[in-house]
C-alpha cells in the first residue's frame, strides 16, 4: 500500500465501514418505492449474486436415487444433514429398495436410525413409505407432485426436494432456512409456505427454482444467519434490505461458516484471514 497519499486514512477500518455504508445505500432506498417490477429485479439481481457466490451449492443429503433421497429427507426433520449423511451409508446398503422397507424390522431399522432424533416416529414413516410405494408405485417413487404428497412422511417441501433433485423438474425447497431469508429479503412477506413458494416462483424463472433454493439454504447456513448474519462479509449487502441485522464491519468474516469460508469472504471484499480456522471445519446448521 502506497504511503504516500496527500489525505491519510487514520486505519482500514474506517474505511472499510464508509464503503458498507456507501454500498447498502440502494437497497435502503428500495425499501419504501419498490415496485413489483422492482422487486422482481431486484430478486434476480441477488439470485445471479448468490450464483457466483456459492457455485457448489447442490442437495447436501448424499443419495444416489429418487428412494434413497425421500429416506434421506424424511430423516433430515429435526436434524442436520450431516448426521443423516453419517447413518444413510449403512441404511441404504441395508434396505436398497421399497420392499425393504416395506419388510423391515422395526426394532432394527430404529437402531439404524436413531442418531437422527425422532427415531420411532421416522421408522414407522420409512415402513409406512415403503408399503405404499409396493402397493400403489411398483416399488418406485412417483415423478409427480401431486403423487409425492399422498405418500407416508413426504410433504410438498420433501416432494418438491425429490422432484428438482432426482426428476430434474423444478422445485422450490421452502424449509427453513429458506423461509426466514426470502422474507428478510422483502422478496415476499408471505408466512404460509406454500404462499411463500408461489410468490417465489412468480419472481424467478421456473428453470432456476430448484437450483435457487440450494443456493439460498447455502447463504443461509454459511452466511446469513439466523440471529447474527455476516452483513459485512456478504456479497448480497448492496442489494438486501436487511442489511446491518448483523455486524457491517469486515471482522464479520469471523461469522462465516463452512470450508469455503475464506473464499466467501473474499467474494464480499473482505480479508480472508479474518475467518477462523476452525470456521471451515464448523457443521453448517
Ligand atoms: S448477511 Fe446481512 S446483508 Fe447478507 S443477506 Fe443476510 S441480512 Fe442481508
């Protein structure tokens, strides 16, 4: 850094915070005048920014078919995806297919899955699930919404994860995570989730939903946390609403989470070193 510049900056850190504040100021004015067009724009303007920032975004339930990813989501209630993704390797080997299930023994299949919580009530939906995919699908998960939601232990944000990620048809994942962002973003004020999925679908083309909603649940583990988002380590800070719910200087680095902390960071202009080692190695809630 050159030190010879005519006025002095006192430390970086003022410096820093001027141009938070300078960056925020458009979405602060959007806050009273937006329009619906506005709002649209202004959604897809963030969607593109959160493309950039979390291109590993993807379904963080490992699975390898359609079955093994509606066992896997009805497990991941009341529990991190990291813990059902510690169970499903044996689970799966165990019961590869709806039969399986359907056949399972009760008192084995809740030891199998006990360390994800709620372990009686996910075992009888398992068995329950696999019964009626015998008797009414062949053994096979159905493609379609509208056959998803009638099966044991599956809900519209279950189906709607089973169809973006094992049919490839697009899908808005409204959990929780999902849920509390789109509305501190002022994209939607809808509480109801299946309002708060239409009206997200109204402002992002169909084609983007499914990958919109990992990238979302992505921010929304990594950066925009539930009571202390990382306002001056995010990427989305010029053009959210919320901005400075959390802190706006750049040691909010030290919010980040996950192992692409460091570059998260950076992608928002602030140091990388700021993040924590043991914030890379963190579990994303
Ligand atoms: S971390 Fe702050 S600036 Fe970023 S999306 Fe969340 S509330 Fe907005």
């Amino acid at each position: 850094m050159s030190l010879t510049n005519a006025r002095p900056v006192p430390s970086a850190e003022p410096a820093r915070k001027v141009e938070a504040a300078r960056k925020v100021e458009p979405a602060r004015r959007t806050r009273k005048a937006e329009t619906e067009l506005g709002r649209k724009r202004r959604a897809r303007r963030m969607a593109r920014i959160l493309a950039e920032t979390h291109p590993d975004a993807h379904c963080e339930l490992d699975h390898g078919n359609a079955l093994q990813l509606a066992v896997a989501t009805i497990l991941s209630a009341q529990c991190t995806d990291k813990r059902v993704n510690e169970v499903t390797p044996k689970l799966f080997a165990r019961y590869p297919t709806a039969a399986d299930y359907a056949g399972a023994d009760r008192a084995e299949l809740e030891q199998l899955i006990k360390p994800t919580g709620f372990f009686r009530n996910k075992t009888t939906s398992l068995i329950n699930l696999g019964q009626a995919l015998v008797e009414r699908y062949d053994g096979e998960v159905p493609g379609r919404l509208t056959d998803l939601v009638t099966l044991p232990g599956i809900g519209r944000k279950t189906a709607n994860v089973i169809l973006g990620n094992a049919f490839d048809v697009p899908g808005i994942t409204v959990d929780t995570h999902f849920q509390r962002l789109v509305r501190r973003w002022e994209w939607t004020d809808e509480t109801d989730p299946v309002k708060i999925e239409h009206a997200i679908g109204a402002l992002i083309e169909k084609r983007d939903w499914t990958m919109l909603s990992h990238r979302v649940i992505f921010h929304g583990r990594r950066v925009c946390h539930a009571r202390k988002p990382a306002c001056g380590a995010c990427t989305l800070a010029a053009a959210c609403p919320a901005y400075g719910t959390g802190p706006t200087d750049p040691l909010a680095a030290k919010l980040l989470k996950g192992p692409r902390a460091r570059d998260l960071a950076a992608a928002a202009g602030a140091d990388p070193d700021l993040v924590p080692a043991q914030a890379a190695a963190a579990d994303v809630p």
